[in-house]
C-alpha cells in the first residue's frame, strides 16, 4: 500500500477529530440527525479482530441466506445450564462456492465454532471455522480469511 | 461505338469499380478498426492487488489510496486516507453501526463505488455500443453506454449504479460515472454525496486472465482530498447466483 503523505495526514486526521467532537456535541444538541444512507455489515466494525474465541455446543438453528448465514447454537456452560450463541458467516453466494449448501447444519448437530468475538460483548461472534463432532470441517476456505 | 464494344466497356468499368468498393479504396469506412480486449465472462471475487508504483505515481494530485479492496475493511475513525470536509466526518463519527442492521436498512445497497471493490464476483457482457456488469453484490446490474451519448442532465434520477458512459483508450476501457445515490465510502459511517463523480479504468493482465481496474473519485461536497482503489478479479467458468437479501438474515 502507497499513502504518499501518511505522518502529515494522520496528524491532521488527529487534530480534526478532536475538532469533530466538539462539533460532534453541538450537533447533538441541536438535535441534528443525518439520514445515513448505507447498510452494510462489516467484520471489523462488529467484531474484535484482534482476539480469538471458540465456542462449542449444539446447533438450534442454521439461516443459510444473504448477506449472512447465521448460525444458533446452545452452548453449555460450566454450571451445566445453556446459553444462546450466534455465530455470523459469510454471505452464501461465497460460501456456496466453498463447498458449504443449507443441508450442512442440522438442528441438533454437535459443532465447535471458531472465531472472532462481538465488540459490544454480547454472545455473537464471526465464525472462522466450524469443526462437526467427527472432526469434518465445513467447507474449504479460499483466499478469504472468514467463514 | 458498336454495341459489343459498349458492352465491354461498362463491364470493364464495372469491375474496377466493384474492385475498388471492395478493397477499400481508402474509404474511412472500410479502415480497420483497432482489436479490442473481450472482457466478457465470469470474473471471480474482487480482491486487492500489488500495488504498481508506476500507476500510482500517475494518479492526480491529492488521490489517496484506499487499502480496502477486496476483504479487507477498515475500522470505526479510520477512513484510509480519505480527508472527510468537517460536516462529513461529523456525520461519520456519528455514525452507529446497530443502527444499519435494521429490517429497513440491512438489504440497503452500497452504491458501484464501495460494491465494486467487495469480494464478489461479477458478469461481464461486453457488445459495442454497451457494456453490461453484472454484480453477484445485492444483484447489482449496470449499463455502461459506448456509444458517445453524454450524462443526462444534474438533475435526472440517481441510482446506486449511476449513470456511466465509457471509451476504449487503446486497451484500456474507461468508465465514467455520475448521478451515484448517497451512499457509503468507506462502510463505516463516511458516505459519499449524490455529486461523487466515479472514474474507472480496466484492462486485462498480460496473460488475460485477470481483470484489473483503477478506480478513481472524487466528491467536493464530502472530501478534500480523492481517493482511488486498485482491484482484480480472476476469470473463471462459474455463475452468478442471485443475491437476494434478507432483511430478517439476524431473526
């Protein structure tokens, strides 16, 4: 990657954010809203890509749709009882081409999700790889780095 | 002159005229037109690309190069380079993610300038007078126009593909864009305004066997400075499937 003027660029970046945050109060306290105009899930946003969380527990739902299959399991915790989780995936006409179809999760099926956990804390995560209680992984990533 | 004679004369005439409609005879008409690549077919993911110093030397003044083609995707505050005019970042740190996860916005579009550079696949259809993308990405489809008519007027309907009007420059096909709806840039709160006026150039790799672009933008009513992607895609024998989002995707 090329920023032919990164140092100069990331102070002045620096310097107008503490900027936009004044600016940021006094618009709120106006009570000026923007109508935001896009919609669209990103990774980095939601999830923390710096640290790693694996989850394990039995399937109660698989959405296999767009712009992402959801995947619901209920994962038992040390006490014995059991907690929802949702693992996010990628979007289906992605994961189609790796080799994953709406029949490869069952209700009921014993899996292992590793991945990237929420940022907000909550029981969801983005899902690297799922491992099925014979040791299969699903699907074959490609040159993607999430599921 | 007898008639046998007048007879051989207009055949004679007759053929070399025939002879020289045929062979060209200099006519503009019949000038060999120039072999263009076929960037018809199915083009896997969009993906990042090694950066060519040489393309990036020849960018206009004030164009930063965004690093998010492709998979990757930049984080809360950080807009590649992009220096947002103060109304825009004000916006953009505003922003909340939850809030486009909503049933009404989640199946919303990002506009040709974010969709294009996602690792989706796309269609080419590529004829003489118009050109066809189509985008796996929310089944986007879009119409480039090769037949000189110009961008209708400021004031015509504006779409997330645009309006687009494109040129061979030898190999290269340029692609220039307008009448974009507002939408994101960068996916995490810094939209571009319906004034963002979209460049694209394509060609293909030496061995033809991948598809490069150099997307370049610019918008006054949101940045100071411009921004470019580079990205490629690789050809392959598949299909585009349909998109089709649900907006319900979370439950």
């Amino acid at each position: 990657m090329t920023d032919p003027a990164a140092p100069g660029r990331y102070h002045r970046l620096m310097r107008t954010l503490c900027l936009a945050a004044a600016l940021v109060a006094v618009l709120s306290a106006g009570g000026v809203l923007s109508h935001m105009v896009s919609a669209h899930h990103s990774f980095v946003v939601f999830f923390d890509d710096a640290k790693s969380i694996t989850v394990s527990g039995s399937v109660t739902a698989f959405k296999f749709t767009n712009p992402h299959a959801i995947i619901e399991l209920a994962v038992k915790r040390v006490d014995g009882r059991s907690e929802p989780w949702r693992a996010e995936t990628n979007a289906v006409t992605l994961l189609r081409r790796r080799g994953w179809t709406k029949e490869s999760l069952k209700v009921g099926d014993a899996i292992t999700i590793d991945g990237w956990p929420s940022r907000d804390g909550s029981r969801d995560m983005r899902v690297r790889r799922v491992v099925k209680a014979d040791g299969t992984v699903l699907g074959a990533p490609t040159n993607q780095r999430v599921d | 002159m007898s008639d046998a004679r007048m007879a051989a004369l207009v055949f004679v005439v007759g053929t070399v005229v025939a002879g020289a409609a045929l062979s060209g005879g200099g006519s503009p008409v019949a000038a060999q037109q120039p072999v263009r690549p076929n960037l018809s077919g199915f083009w896997g993911a969009g993906h990042a690309v090694p950066l060519d110093p040489a393309l990036v030397k020849k960018l206009p003044a004030n164009t930063v190069v965004v690093p998010d083609a492709g998979a990757p995707e930049l984080p809360l505050g950080n807009f590649g380079g992009l220096q947002p005019k103060p109304s825009a970042l004000a916006t953009a740190m505003r922003w909340k993610p939850e809030d486009d996860m909503k049933v009404d916005r989640v199946c919303l579009p990002p506009s040709i300038v974010y969709s294009m550079q996602g690792p989706f696949p796309m269609e080419i259809h590529q004829g003489a007078d118009l050109i066809v993308m189509r985008l796996e990405y929310y089944d986007m489809v879009r119409l480039i126009f090769m037949d000189g008519r110009p961008h209708p007027p400021a004031n015509a309907p504006h779409s997330k593909v645009g309006h687009s009007v494109g040129r061979w420059d030898g190999q290269t096909l340029v692609v220039d864009t307008t009448h974009l709806s507002r939408s994101t840039l960068t996916n995490n709160g810094l939209d571009h305004s319906d004034n963002l006026h979209l460049i694209e150039r394509f060609w293909l790799s030496a061995d033809g066997q991948t598809l490069l672009m150099q997307q370049e933008f610019e918008d006054q009513d949101v940045l100071e400075n411009r921004g470019a992607r580079f990205v490629g895609w690789d050809r392959g024998t598949d299909f585009i499937h349909p998109y089709e989002c649900d907006p319900t995707f979370k439950g």
